[in-house]
C-alpha cells in the first residue's frame, strides 16, 4: 500500500494507491499480516506514530550533523522504548533497535 496524494496509479500490479493515511487500515493490515509491516517516510510515519502503530523501531545514527530537514519524530511525541538491540560500525554509524513499552 502506497500513501500518495498525487501519484494515480500504481507501478505495480501487487501495488494499492491511497490517497489519505487511515489508521484502521493499517491496524487490520498488521492484525493479518504474516510478516512485519514497515513504514518509510517521516511524515508517514509521524501519522502511525501519533496513532499508537509502532510496535518497533530502527535507527542508524551518522556521524555527520547536517541542519534542517524533515525531523526523526514528530515534535509533540513521547513513547517509552526498550532497548533491543545495538551495533556500533568501524565508520562511526551506531544502529538502535528499541520496541515500544506498553
């Protein structure tokens, strides 16, 4: 499934397009799924975040500060996590798995 407002149709057959975030959607989708679901884009994910879906989340942290942007989180969140995992890399990266405390 594609959230897109200006795309109209999709690029492929296995391919949904819609055209506005529905949390119940992805609620259904993640009770019958039979693998994990993931979500790619901050502002997608802003609206899965506010809307309780994230059970799980991964982070790669760059040695390198570049301002402005579109932010990691939204500004008016707060989620307790629980460390799952940690890999730090030769190059500086730092890899952070935490999932969500309920």
């Amino acid at each position: 499934m594609v959230y897109s407002s200006t795309l109209d149709a999709p690029a492929t057959p296995k391919t949904r397009i819609e055209p506005v975030f529905d949390a119940q959607a992805i609620r259904r989708m993640k009770r019958d799924a039979d693998r994990d679901v993931t979500i790619g884009g901050a502002t997608l994910a802003a609206h899965a975040i506010h809307a309780g879906l994230v059970d799980e989340w991964h982070q790669f942290l760059t040695p390198i500060i570049v301002g402005g942007g579109t932010h990691f989180l939204p500004p008016d969140v707060r989620v307790a996590l629980e460390l799952q995992d940690e890999r730090r890399f030769d190059n500086g990266v730092v890899y952070l798995n935490y999932r969500t405390r309920r």
